[in-house]
C-alpha cells in the first residue's frame, strides 16, 4: 500500500515504522523538521516537512496515488481538515483521523471519516479495569474489535523501553503500574511488577462480539 501519514509524534513516527517495516509505501509529513528523529534510524519511508493542510505539500507526499491517508497530528481541526482534502478533492478511499476531543467526533463522522479517540479508549480501558477483575477486555473501535490482554511483564524486559518488548501481531497500549494505568508513550523504563496491557485487533461481527 501507499500510505501518507500527517505528524511525526510518537505515534505517526511508530505507526509509519510498522507499516514501512511490513512492506508499505510510506510518506510522512510533519511541519516540524526536528519531529523526524522520532523515526528510527532504518526508516525505509520518506519524509517530507510541508504545511499539511497546503495542496501543493500534499501533491508532493503522493497523495494522488495513495491508498490510505492517516491524520496523527496534536491538532484536531488540522487532522478533520487534511482528511477532508484527502477524502473529497483527492478521492483517496481510505482515511484515518486521531482527535483527542471526544465532543468533536460528529463532526468527522459527518464527512464520513473513520477516526481513533484516545481519550475515549482510555477512559473505557479504565472503566473496565476498575469493574471486572478479568484479564481480558474487549472494546469496539469503528468496525473493529479491540481485544486488550494483561500480561505480567518478564524479568528479562525490567528496565529495559516499552518499545524494546517484542510481541507478534500485538501492541502494548499501556501498563498498570501499582494499580494505575499509564500510557505506554509516557510509561518510561519497565519496574517489577507492571503489568502489560496489550491490544490485539480482531474483526467480528456484531453478533460475535455480543
């Protein structure tokens, strides 16, 4: 697949190296030239530091012959506006939008925009921790079921990055730390005793998942 991605934080960077790692086409736009070194040495994609929201920015990322766009930028107004462009002046078939402000989703939902709410996932990732003693959680994203496992994390992984735990076709959405849940991009360095809370993505029916 051609894909274009919109920002370069912590999770355009990972997003884009997973992708790029998996065989992808990759172009990553960011208008912060310095956002790059979140990218990994080895990243096989392009970079390209533009105004996401210029035409002009967007021709030269590809856009045109992309199968996928994805809007990962801290700006919600900057990621409902370059997924628009995407989705109404570039006909591309799939586009993907992260916001942080829940009370705004109706307004991609509008467009027809597919979108992730972190703060949503969060809070409902929480919720169940504190009603169920389970081990396993289940949360509907879109169309998709999002299974979120608890794992205790090995000696062998305590002090090292959450990003250096290798797990196949999973990822690691936070730990509980002394009873708390912390996002795995602010988590640090793994302690003794975290518990690693691991997403798998699974794509159900509804009567599956009722």
């Amino acid at each position: 697949m051609q894909v274009v991605i919109i920002g370069c934080g912590k999770v355009g960077a990972k997003f884009a190296q997973v992708l790029s790692e998996e065989g992808n086409e990759i172009v990553i736009v960011s208008n912060d030239p310095k956002s790059f070194k979140n990218l990994p040495p080895d990243f096989d994609g392009v970079t390209l530091t533009g105004v996401p929201i210029d035409q002009d920015v967007l021709k030269m990322a590809g856009i045109e012959n992309a199968d996928v766009l994805v809007a990962v930028t801290e700006d919600d107004n900057i990621n409902i506006m370059v997924c628009q462009m995407a989705k109404e002046l570039f006909k591309v078939s799939k586009v993907i939008a992260r916001i942080y402000n829940p009370a705004r989703e109706h307004v991609f939902h509008q467009f027809g925009l597919e979108t992730i709410c972190p703060t949503d996932i969060t809070v409902n990732v929480m919720r169940a921790m504190l009603e169920s003693n389970a081990d396993v959680s289940t949360h509907r994203i879109g169309n998709t079921s999002v299974l979120f496992k608890h794992k205790k994390v090995l000696e062998g992984y305590i002090g090292k990055r959450i990003d250096q735990v290798k797990l196949k076709k999973s990822m690691i959405f936070g730990i509980i730390r002394s009873g708390e849940f912390i996002l795995a991009n602010v988590a640090g360095r793994l302690a003794k005793g975290d518990i690693l809370v691991v997403a798998d993505t699974t794509h159900r029916t509804n009567k599956e998942i009722n």
